[in-house]
C-alpha cells in the first residue's frame, strides 16, 4: 500500500509529488472517518440511495473523483466499501479544502486547537453569544489571508471553521460577498465537535488522496476509463428565495450548471462511470424541466429526500431530488 507521507503544500496546490498505490479500506481502521462538518445538502441521508445506484462494475474502477468535496459523506462510505488506486478530491471553497488537507497533515493539532475552543464555552446564552463572536470575528479578520495559513496557523484557522460549523444556527457555511462568515449563533448546552479519535479517522482515510483547491473542470485530466466521478454540485435553488446557502464568495448559477453538464457528456465520451445528484425543479413547477432538457440522453431519476424549502409547507418536509447516471 502506498502512501504520502506528510509535506508541505502550498494552499492553492495541495498536489503530491507522488500518488502510489492506494487500497480503501486500510485493514487496521476499527471504526471508518466521518464527516466532521455539518454541510448543507449534505448527503448522508441518501447514502443508501446513492449506494442502491453504484456502477456494478465498480470493482473495476481504479479512481474516484469528487469535484464538489462538501462534507464528505459520500467520499468517507466510498472509500470505506471499495478500493481505489488513486483518489481526487476538490473543491473551490478554499476554507473546506483548508481543513480536509490540515486534518490530513495534522490532526492533533487540529483537536488540540478544537479543545481549547471547547473549554472556552460556556453553558449560558449570553456567554455562548460572546464567545461565538469572538471566534467569529477572529475568523473574519483573517479573510484575504487564504494563501498564508501553514503549520499552526492552519490548524487553528480549521479548528475555529469547524467550531464555527457546529455553534452556528443550522450548521451552515455562509459567507458574504467579501468572504466574511455571516451565519447567526446557535445556542446549545454542549457542541458535537469532532473528537480527536474521529479526526484521527479522518487523517488517516485521507493518506494518499489528492486534495486540491480546484474547479470541478479542472479534474477533466484526472478522468478515465476506469474512473468513478460523483457529483455534488451547489443545488439549483427551487424558488427565488429558496436557495440553499452561499458556500463562497461566488454564486453556481444556471449557466454553471450547463458547464457541468457539458463536462459530464465530456467524461461519459471516456469511458468514466458518472453519477450526479442535484435539486427537482419540478418541486415547486411540475413543468421545469431544465435538468431532465440538461441531461437527456441519460438516466435521470429522482428521489426522495427531507430537506429544508420555503415553498413546502411547514419550512421543512419531503421534496424530490434528482440523480443523473451514465450507466
């Protein structure tokens, strides 16, 4: 089995000098990584789902890629039922993809800098509002700075993301047009923050992946035959006013989700298996149709998910979703 072992990276390249041969899953994990942040549209819920649509030829699959990393749930089950020579994981949010490769390089850190959080919170609200400023606040003034987080800087810039994630209304990642974090506090009595067992997981799953800061055209070069790409974009939003979250700085709009869709014939023309999974217009119009026009000639199905959406009543409820396959 090869492996990485640990080196520096600069933050916008987290390229390895060298991928080995790689097997998922290690023999000596007990219990497999999880995902360590809450992440809107998150796909735990339709692992099983997901799972029931996997190529069945997808023991020949040499490669997985992910383009729109998220949270993680996706890749952590992948990478705990198959194998896989090589692994690629990317995405544009240059705060989640700081976090994926400094667990990878450092989780103790990590939980170190997130126990000091921890013990700093208190049990009533007011106290909890102030600390979850100041955390907040400290995170903001480092915006712009995203090129220059190593070392410790790095773990204590990943830690507070992830304390910001689990203290924050809704477990959201939200950031303005300049980058600063705008998501109100959550009050609760305790936070569930990872644990360092569970980053300890988390680091040792992600050894000889490809981390990378990245748009999703960009992992055009990595695909081949014997690849297996999901996709997870940003959600198409079902109404006006009912889109998800700001993951960055900058909005996935529909002329981005035509890009992806001209990507996917790209990658189908080469052999790779294909899955995608994306918002049901037809939720709140029975006669949208964009990504059944987007991606005909394929398989589109759709699924059940519970999600939160102004237009379904009571906020929250069933909603359909829809996933794309090539094969």
């Amino acid at each position: 089995m090869g492996s990485i072992g640990r080196q520096k990276h600069s933050y916008f390249h987290f390229l390895p000098s060298a991928i080995g041969k790689i097997k998922y899953p290690r023999a000596e994990l007990m219990v497999m990584a999880r995902p360590f942040l809450k992440w809107a549209g998150g796909k735990r819920q339709l692992i099983s789902e997901i799972e029931a649509r996997l190529p069945a030829d997808i023991d020949d699959c040499t490669t997985y890629v992910e383009p729109f990393i998220g949270g993680g749930s996706v890749l952590f089950r992948m990478l705990e039922l198959f194998e896989f020579e090589t692994v690629h994981v990317s995405d544009l949010n240059l705060e989640l993809m700081l976090c994926y490769r400094t667990i990878r390089e450092d989780a103790d850190a990590v939980s170190g800098h997130l126990l000091s959080l921890s013990e700093m919170y208190p049990t009533d609200k007011e106290g909890q509002k102030a600390i979850y400023h100041d955390v907040r606040d400290e995170w903001n003034a480092s915006v712009g700075r995203e090129g220059q987080f190593e070392g410790e800087d790095a773990a204590a810039r990943a830690a507070r993301t992830i304390f910001l994630n689990k203290t924050c209304f809704n477990g959201l990642f939200r950031v303005n047009k300049s980058g600063l974090f705008n998501v109100p506090c959550n009050y609760t009595k305790r936070p569930s923050l990872p644990t360092e067992a569970e980053l300890l997981e988390v680091q040792e799953t992600l050894q000889g992946a490809d981390i990378r800061v990245a748009g999703f055209e960009e992992c055009e070069e990595l695909v081949d035959e014997g690849s297996f790409v999901y996709f997870d974009p940003p959600y198409r939003p079902l109404s006006d006013t009912s889109g998800f979250v700001s993951y960055s700085k900058e909005d996935f709009d529909d002329d981005d989700q035509r890009r992806l869709a001209e990507l996917f014939r790209r990658l189908d023309a080469k052999g790779a298996r294909l899955m995608l999974s994306n918002s049901d217009p037809r939720n709140t119009n029975p006669d949208d149709d964009f990504f059944d026009e987007l991606y005909s000639g394929f398989r589109v199905e759709r699924v059940m998910a519970r999600r939160s959406i102004n237009s379904v009543g009571g906020g929250r409820g069933e909603i359909t979703e829809i996933m794309v396959r090539n094969y």
